[in-house]
C-alpha cells in the first residue's frame, strides 16, 4: 500500500522536490479515500483535518453565500485542496464534492504535525510547497480582484470607503480562486 501512495505522490507536484525516502515518509501516514460522485469529501465548517490530493477524478470547491453555493475550483487529478490545515486549525472554509467517482490521497494534520516536530526533510519540503501553492494563489486572487475593481471603477484610493463596502462584497463574490 505504501508503495503504491509512494507512486501517486510521486506524480504530484507539490511532492515534486521529495527524494524516494521522503517520498516514503510521507506515504506511511497517507489514506487513501474513494468518494463517490456527488459525495462530499469535506463539507465547510467541518474540522480541518488534513490535505487532500486529487489521484483520479473531479472535485468541486464551493462556498455558501447568500443566494446559495458558489462555485470556487474544480479539481482534477493533481489537484491539492484542504491545505489551509495543515497551516492553521480552522475550520473547512469551503465543501469538497465528487463530481465523478474520485480517489483522494489525505495527509492527516496530526500525522503531518508529528513529521514537523521530528524535524522531517519531507514534511519541510511540503510545507514550502504548501507556501508556494498559497503564493501562486494569492497572486492570481490579487489580479482578479483588480481586474474586477477596475471593471467596477473601484480605484485604490476609493477602497477604505465606506460606501465601496457593498461593491466590494459583490467583488468578492465574482472570485473563483481561493485557497480551501
């Protein structure tokens, strides 16, 4: 089973820097997880309990707002969601839904922490890939959001105002890139 966890991270990118051993290491305390289409895989406000990786198959990422679901991401294979556990204890801040029958790699939070705390190459070369997938998807929610502003005709100097709050509400929602 190892082995076979070993393999599909492998084909991962955010394990792409890990050496065989490090792969190892990270492939003992990895679970595999059938979801069955339109199955949640996490649904938001559940307890952030790990990281999940995309083997095969579509994950949807939604969060509610008023007027219903939004949808955030769609997932395939390669696909990273649930890192923001890994980085702090907070809640799920968006649902995980199979949009096909999908196979999920979870990284358990308790499982990565202990790695963390015996001061493991593997667990530090993760959280730095980790750190860069958060970057990416800050900078490209940066971009939305000016784009959006100025579509909106929202200057920088015009932001703190009080009257741009619902505009920005309603910026907020158009986004379709998030970390989850």
């Amino acid at each position: 089973m190892a082995n076979e966890h070993a393999a599909a991270l492998k084909a991962m990118d955010l394990c792409r820097t890990l050496s065989g051993a490090e792969l190892d290491a990270i492939a003992a305390i990895v679970q595999a997880r059938d979801v069955a289409a339109g199955k949640d895989l996490f649904r938001e406000g559940d307890a952030g309990d790990g990281l999940f990786l995309v083997i095969s198959g579509e994950i949807s990422v939604t969060k509610r707002a008023p007027g219903g679901e939004h949808l955030l991401a769609q997932l395939g294979p390669g696909g990273v969601l649930g890192e923001m556990s890994l980085v702090t204890a907070d809640a799920r801040s968006a649902t995980g839904r199979a949009l096909a029958d999908t196979r999920v790699l979870h990284l358990p939070a308790a499982g990565f922490r202990a790695l963390l705390a015996a001061d493991s190459v593997a667990a530090h070369k993760v959280v730095t890939a980790i750190a860069e997938l958060l970057a990416r998807r800050l900078a490209a929610m940066n971009d939305v959001v000016l784009e959006l502003s100025a579509k909106a005709g929202i200057s920088a100097t015009d932001v703190p105002a009080l009257g741009q709050t619902q505009k920005m509400i309603a910026l907020h929602r158009k986004m379709q890139i998030w970390s989850f």
